[in-house]
C-alpha cells in the first residue's frame, strides 16, 4: 500500500498549500507514490488514517492546541510547511500586545465571541519530525523532502546564510546600498530570491543553526545599526523566540 498524506491549515493565509497544488508535471509524479487522504485546499473527502502530516499555519487558539495534539498522536511523521507553522510567522506580531487588545482591534464589539493566545509555532506544543519554514514553503524543498520520505532517508537543509547564496546571484549587498537585510543569520535555501528581485531579505526561514553574531554586530556597526535595531525586524517572522525566551 502507498504510504497516506495529510494536509492540515491552522493560522495563516495557506498559501503554502496553494504553493504546493502549484506543481504540475511533480505533482503527479508525488501522486503515483503517495495516497492524499486530507487536503482541504484540494479535496473534499476526508480521512484520519494517515502517515505522513503536513501542517500549514501557526497555533493561536486552545483548540488548536487540542487538535494538532490529536494529529501528531496519529501521525508517523509530522512535517511543517512554511514559516508560520515552522516559526510561528507574522501572526506572532500579535504576541507583542495584550490579547484582549488584539481582539478588540480585530474583532471590534464582536471581540467578547471570539478567543485567542499567543501565536506559536508547532514545535511550541508538540514534537516536529522535519520543518520547511519559508513564506510561501519553496514547492521543490517541499517535493525533495517527501521523496527522502519515502525513501527512508533524513532530508537535508542548508545550515548556511542567505548571503552565501547572495554571493552566488552576484548581488551587491543590501547594507552597502543604504538598506538593511537579515541574510548574513537567516536559513538559505531560497536562492537569495528577495534580494535577487531588488528587495531584502526578511528572515522568513529563520535562524541558521550558529548564526556568526560577531560578524552580524560588525556588519551593523559599520552601518550605524544597532542589534536591537535587527530584532525588531526578526519579529516579522521569528517574533516567537522573542517573547519565548
């Protein structure tokens, strides 16, 4: 039998699941070896017999807590997609207001029917076999780690920064042309796409594993940047391990 799949959306936009129905000749190719049994984006038909869970979005309610307790409980082998479920994402902006406050500005008069907590990633609440953070996921990322999968192999990451694969685009830096950019700490792995389109890279794929801080602080001093100056700009997508800490 094909091992089975499951998709599940919590807190996000899921565009990480739309990025994934992106594939064409892939995804067919993925449906020959795999049965998808859960992917509400896709399918209407539903199934709690799974193997592998992929989980879009970031845990921001007491019932999603209940939920993706009961998915890890089924699955094998839980793998987030993006960098909400990965990191806790943009929704962890929020984290840095009162709760009543946030639903208040959210939900106006209506506030009083509606619960929230702070937003959090996955790993905040249960174990995570494998995580893909990017926003949107990189599709071929994606389609490479549920091949190693099935395969049985562990699935590889690069533990380098953006600026290694900056270098390679032969981009100028962003800090010498006036602006700012978390590439010399964040995950590569997305081809230094955003600064390759003329923006700055926002640290959507989170931290390397040994960022070289000393390096980074050099780089911000030179530039009449301070660190405090960067942390603000990590709590776009990495605010969670501001306030976890």
């Amino acid at each position: 039998m094909k091992p089975k799949i499951a998709f599940f959306d919590f807190t996000g936009c899921e565009g990480c699941q739309l990025e994934v129905l992106n594939f064409e000749t892939e995804l067919v190719d993925l449906l020959n070896l795999v049965d998808i049994v859960n992917f509400r984006e896709a399918m209407t038909e539903r199934s709690d017999d799974y193997d592998i869970a992929f989980i879009d979005g970031a845990i921001s309610t007491e019932s999603d807590i209940a939920r993706i307790k009961a998915i890890r409980d089924q699955a094998k082998i839980l793998v987030t997609i993006g960098s909400c479920s990965s990191l806790g994402g943009v929704n962890c902006l929020k984290n840095f207001y009162p709760m009543k406050e946030v639903l208040k500005i959210v939900y106006g008069k209506d506030a009083k029917y509606y619960n929230t907590i702070p937003a959090r990633p996955v790993s905040a609440v249960v174990p995570v076999d494998y995580s893909l953070p990017q926003c949107p996921v990189n599709r071929f990322e994606f389609i490479n780690l549920t091949k190693a999968l099935l395969l049985g192999k562990k699935p590889e990451r690069p533990n380098y920064p953006v600026c290694v694969e900056c270098k390679l685009a032969e981009n100028g830096c962003v800090f010498d042309k006036g602006g700012t950019c978390l590439g010399p700490v964040t995950r590569a792995g997305c081809g230094a796409i955003c600064i390759t389109n003329g923006r700055h890279c926002w640290g959507c794929r989170g931290l390397v594993d040994e960022p070289n801080i000393n390096s980074e602080k050099e780089i911000l001093k030179e530039h009449g940047l301070t660190v405090e100056d960067m942390l603000k700009k990590f709590r776009i997508y990495d605010g969670w391990l501001e306030v976890s800490k």
